[in-house]
C-alpha cells in the first residue's frame, strides 16, 4: 500500500458486480473509491486472465497471461501512473507493485523499471540499479525499496528524516532478506531467519517491530499509510501502528483465524483465510474495508489494497 498524499472527493463506494462468466476460470474484480475508475475493472479487461495485479493510491497495473502490462486509473506525474509507458508495451514482466501515483515492475530478465510521479525521486530509477537483477520491488508513497540477485536491499525515492523510507540504513546494509514491504514513510523486512526487522518514519510505531514480535517467526508482511499487519509462522495475524480505525490491531474474530495472505491500504487491510475467502477491516468510508456481499463467499487467487480501494483475482 501506498500513502494518500491528498484528501480525494468523496464519492459513494464502488461495488463490484459479477462478470460473465466464460471459459476463463479467473478474473478481476475490485472496489472501494473509484473517482479515477481504479475501484472498477475496465471493459477490456473484464473475463481476462491475470496472474498478479497491484493497487496504488488511484491506479491499477496488472500483469496479463501472455506476461504484458495493463493500466488504468488516473494519476499525475511524468507520466500518468494509470498508463503503460510506450517502452514497456509488449514487455513481459514478472512482477509489479503500484505506489500512491508511481509503479515500479520486473521484467522477465529481472531488471528494473519505473514509472509515474517523480517529486521525491521515486519515480526513476537510480543509475545504479540499470542493470541489477532483482528478485523483488515494493512502491509506496513517495519511496521504492527491492531485493536485489544477492537478496541484499536497495532503496530510493524519499530522503528526508532521521531514518529516511528510502535509504537502507546501515545495520541492514549487506543483509540478505527473505522479504520487504514499502509503507507510506517506512519499510519493513522479514530477515532469513524469518524474524523482522523495520525503518522509516515512527511517529505511530510503524518504523520499528513491537516488543512482542522481536523474536517471532513471520511468514508474509503488509504495510499501510501508517501501520502494519504480518501472518505469524501459525498462520495468525498480528498488527501495529496506526489504529485510528482499527487498521492497527487484529479484530477478534480473526485472532485464532489461519490466513493465508495479507495486504493493507492507507488505513485499512484485506485478507485472505484459509478457505480462500475475504474478509477486511479498518477505514470504511468508500467501502474499501468491508467485503462486498457478493464477494464473501468467492474464492480468492490474489489480493492487493490501494489506497482507498481493492483489486482481487477471484475463482469462479
């Protein structure tokens, strides 16, 4: 997930309608605030088959069966985040993960690539990094951090702070990781031993690992605008940060839940259980942190939270 960085118009919450179902056996569905169309899928792509999707602040990019982008949403900056740039249109891309107004992907060969919103830096990537291999990307707000071929981090966009999001400080430079997540000001890393580690802005306790959790095998992480949500090696959850709606703590009636994956909006979170349904809780306001009706009993293959909305792969 990915920090707003302004307030957006309220409008009333998006929910999804059930697509037609054809021989595709998977499709796309989303929800939450749509003033740009990124709470909606787009006719086009509606009974396409996809194998990852990523959510922004007010934009979606999602990696097609044939491995090529596709966009769409609104966002400023060099380029419109909601947009495939000309030099990636026909790429085949492994992975993708969308900031507020910027998206970061991996290619087939495991290079890099960026584009959108570049006021902090995080909408270009670094002379250093325009070659390396990498083996995972996170975007958040205004801050990019990836694994590199070594499984070493490198980082860039945000640089202002005592612990700027976009810098990896020196304790965890040189360090292989298993895993890293971008929140709005911060990061968060799952180490090879699966215990965490985390950095960034800390004024809500985002930027540092609870007590409780110093020494506690995690298996996935989520970050949010200011908070975050891991599953613990038992397949339950746990939470900090933020908590002004919730966002920050596990609600009771997933605390002894197995979940199997994880993701988290500016101050809401979205999960996958063991069943492979939904559930949501935190922000409302657009519908974002609750699980459409018609959704509850569906099958889920991936799930990513933007913002203010939510963009999933379902199992017909």
């Amino acid at each position: 997930m990915k920090a707003v960085a302004t307030e957006p118009v309220r409008t009333q919450p998006v929910f999804p309608t059930r697509r037609d179902e054809s021989e595709n056996d998977m499709f796309l569905d989303a929800w939450g605030n749509s003033k740009w169309g990124q709470g909606s899928v787009p006719e086009r792509l509606k009974g396409a088959v996809v194998t990852a999707v990523a959510a922004g602040g007010v934009h979606n990019v999602v990696v097609k069966q044939d491995g090529t982008l596709d966009a769409w949403g609104h966002a400023t900056g060099q380029d419109f985040a909601g947009v495939v740039p000309e030099r990636l249109k026909g790429v085949a891309i492994t992975s993708v993960s969308a900031g507020q107004a910027h998206t970061v992907v991996l290619k087939k060969e495991g290079t890099l690539d960026v584009w959108g919103d570049n006021g902090w830096g995080q909408g270009v990537l670094p002379e250093r990094l325009k070659n390396v291999v990498a083996t995972a990307v996170s975007a958040s707000g205004i801050h990019c951090v990836v694994i590199k071929k070594d499984g070493t981090l490198d980082a860039w966009g945000n640089n202002l702070g005592d612990e700027p999001s976009g810098v990896v400080p020196e304790r965890l430079k040189g360090v292989v990781v298993a895993g890293v997540r971008a929140g709005g000001e911060f990061n968060v890393v799952i180490k090879q031993d699966g215990t965490l580690d985390a950095w960034g802005k800390n004024s809500l306790g985002q930027g540092a690992v609870p007590e409780r959790l110093k020494n506690v095998t995690v298996t996935a992480v989520a970050c949010g605008g200011a908070h975050s949500v891991v599953i613990k090696k038992d397949g339950r959850l746990d939470a900090w940060g933020s908590n002004e709606y919730g966002q920050g703590q596990v609600p009771e009636r997933l605390k002894n839940v197995t979940v199997t994956a994880v993701s988290a909006g500016e101050s809401h979170n979205v999960v996958v259980k063991k069943d492979g349904t939904l559930d949501s809780w935190g922000d409302n306001q657009y519908g974002q942190g609750q699980v459409p009706e018609q959704l509850r009993k569906t099958q889920v293959v991936a799930i990513d939270a933007g913002s203010i909305h939510n963009i999933v792969i379902t199992a017909i």
